[in-house]
C-alpha cells in the first residue's frame, strides 16, 4: 500500500509540478527508510533516469524548458519518494 501512495503522489506531481516543491518528512521513521532502499532497486532508479533523459531533451527548445525543469524536479520524488510530502512553493517549511 504505501508503494501505491508513492506511485500515486508521483502522479500527482506530475501532472501538475508547476508551484509545487517537495520537503522530506522527518516523521518518516525507518520503514521509510526501507522502502526507498526497495524503490530505488525495483524502480526508482529507471524513473530518474527517464526524466533525466526526458527533461534533457525538452531543454533542447526554447518552448520546453520549462517542461525540462519540471522534469529535473520529479527525479528526487521518483527516486526516493517515501517519507516525501508535496507542497505549495511558498509554503515549503511550513509542514515542518
């Protein structure tokens, strides 16, 4: 279940990254901990590399820079996503 919250809040992200930022919880705790570990093994680290190569890509036109720096801010979420919350930009302590 929290794979599928992650994976959901990913797509949330994602869809609409723009004024958003994301802050580490520091409640997370050590099952956070291990499924990151897990993530990043299964599948984290293929995301990142897709919004890597996606995000270098869009950077290749002045119209989609933007689209390449929203890209930049999914690698942390994708690659470590448990123990993250989304928040707005001008609030990114106030969760804290």
């Amino acid at each position: 279940m929290p794979f599928g919250i992650a994976a959901f809040r990913i797509g949330v992200y994602a869809l609409w990254p723009f004024g958003y930022t994301t802050v580490e919880r520091r409640d997370a705790g050590a099952p956070s901990c291990v499924g990151n570990v897990l993530w990043l093994v299964l599948a984290g680290w293929w995301l990142a590399l897709a919004h890597i190569v996606t995000g270098v890509v869009m950077c290749l036109t002045i119209i989609g820079i933007p689209f390449g720096i929203a890209n930049f801010k999914l690698i942390p979420v994708s690659l470590l996503p448990l123990g993250r919350e989304i928040v707005p930009t001008d609030q990114p302590f106030a969760s804290r």
